[in-house]
C-alpha cells in the first residue's frame, strides 16, 4: 500500500503514477486554482489534474511556475473536451491545452467523454502524440467497459487510464475488476461524491472508529482497493486533511461495509447519456 503522496502506480508502459493527486474541477481560474494548487504542491503533492473543460488550465500552469518544483517532479494531467474529439481537432486541441499550461509535455492525457462515434479516430490522434514523447501517458476517462472494448478493438497502444465516479454510492466492481484484468489504472473522480457522503451514517461510524474523518475513510477505501484518487478542494486545511490517509488501514470487514453502501447512483452523468454538443 502506499505510503505518501509521493507513493506511485506503474502504468503498463511502465510510467510512474501518483496514487493521490489534487482535482481542479469547478475551481476558477486565477487566484483560486493559482493558491490551491499551490497550496496542495507546498504539502507535498505533486500530481495535479484538470481539464480544458474546467477552463483553468493557464492558473494551473502559474500555480505550477510559481511552485519552485521542478516540472520532471510533478505529474500533470488533463482532459480533451467532446466537441474537440476527431483526429486534427484533437491536435489543436493539444497544443491550445499546452500552450495555456505552459508545459512542453504532458504526463497523462485523458479523453474526457466517449461520446458516440469520434473516439476512435481522437484516440490515433492520442497514439500520435504518444509516440512523439509529447505525453508520457494516454488514457481514458468515462469509459463504460463496452467504450474500452470497442477502443481496444482498433487500438495499437490501449489506455493507460480510465477515469470514472467512483465511490461508496458507486463502487464499479465490474468495471475496476475488468481495468485490472486489462492492465488499465482506474482512478475516480468526485471520490466524495460532491460532498453528498459526508453525512452517511455507517461512514460516519467507520470513521469515528479509526478516529478520522468520513472523507478521510473513503480515499483510504479506494487506495485500498487499488483506485487513483484526486480529490479536490480549495481550503489548504481540506487539502492537508484529505493526504492524511496513509497511517491506518480499514480492515476487510469494513472495506465490505462501504462496497455494500452501492446503489448505482452517480453524481455526475451516466457516460451513455451523456449530451455531447459535438455541433457546438
């Protein structure tokens, strides 16, 4: 298991990835995204994530300039949006994302949504850039197992990744048991669902036993089921608070207690259903 923030996965290409890292999602661009990411680099994280989507990339690059880490220290993510999906348009798409970021590589990019027809040909455009040493990763984010499959159908490198909602209300067992089979690293996103588990009686209760807090038990919950997490907040207290996961372990009697918490419910939209606004 791991045992800091500095604690990382390998990816099948044989990329170090950190097991914890910071989300930038609905976070504003400007001082906000400069001073969490800031905040979270300063105690020690040194993966952050976001998404041309979240519209802060260019604060996630300043935060990043003004760190005083070393670029080759930090593992950057971010997120192709659904209406650049498409093979040239996802090449735009790449250097407007780099360009706002400030950086001459990626450590991990993601497609963000499936979608319906495009990303087969985004993913060439993602293979492409692979190869070219212009990202050290390539994945996923989304994907319901019939997305991988018919991606991995086509695909000469499959992803690395796939990022989906995951938590106790969520738990995707079959889609984490079929990302391990595969060799493709499951990370979650709204690990807390949006803050909606925060009062869950039986978490509550799990944490009051091992004396920490309700978020805290759910990123341990995912670590220890082998789940990247990327839990966001703007609050460095938040920030220092959610990393203060590494010196307990929930026993396997309580691990079964938040899987049987699932109810297929999401936070966020259902990735078949998706609207996509690809005419937009």
């Amino acid at each position: 298991m791991p045992t800091g923030l500095k604690d990382t996965t390998t990816l099948h290409n044989g990329v170090k990835m950190p097991w914890m890292g910071l989300g930038v999602f609905k976070v504003q661009d400007g001082e906000e995204v400069i001073q969490s990411v800031k905040a979270a680099i300063k105690n020690g994280y040194i993966s952050i994530d976001t998404a041309s989507f979240y519209k802060n990339e260019e604060g996630v690059g300043q935060a990043i300039r003004e760190s005083g880490v070393a670029r080759e220290d930090l593992f950057i993510t971010t997120k192709l949006w659904n209406s650049d999906q498409g093979y040239e348009s996802t090449l735009k798409a790449f250097e407007t994302s780099l360009n706002k970021l400030g950086l001459d590589y990626l450590d991990l990019y993601l497609i963000h949504w499936p979608g319906k027809d495009k990303y087969k040909e985004t993913w060439r455009a993602f293979e492409k850039l692979y190869k070219e040493g212009r990202v050290r990763a390539i994945g996923v984010s989304n994907f319901q197992i019939h997305h991988l499959e018919d991606l991995m159908s086509t695909a000469e490198i499959k992803p690395m990744v796939n990022q989906v909602e995951c938590h106790p209300h969520l738990t995707q067992k079959e889609l984490l048991a079929y990302c391990q089979k595969h060799g493709i690293q499951m990370e979650a996103w709204s690990p807390l669902k949006q803050g909606q588990l925060l009062n869950e009686p039986t978490l509550v209760e799990i944490a009051q036993k091992y004396q920490k807090s309700v978020a805290q038990v759910i990123l341990r919950w995912d670590l220890q089921n082998g789940v990247v997490i990327i839990p966001k907040s703007i609050k460095e207290h938040r920030i220092i608070e959610n990393a203060d996961i590494f010196d307990f372990e929930l026993s396997i009697e309580d691990m079964e207690r938040i899987d049987s918490l699932n109810q297929d419910s999401r936070a966020g939209s259902h990735p078949d259903t998706m609207k996509f606004g690809f005419e937009d």
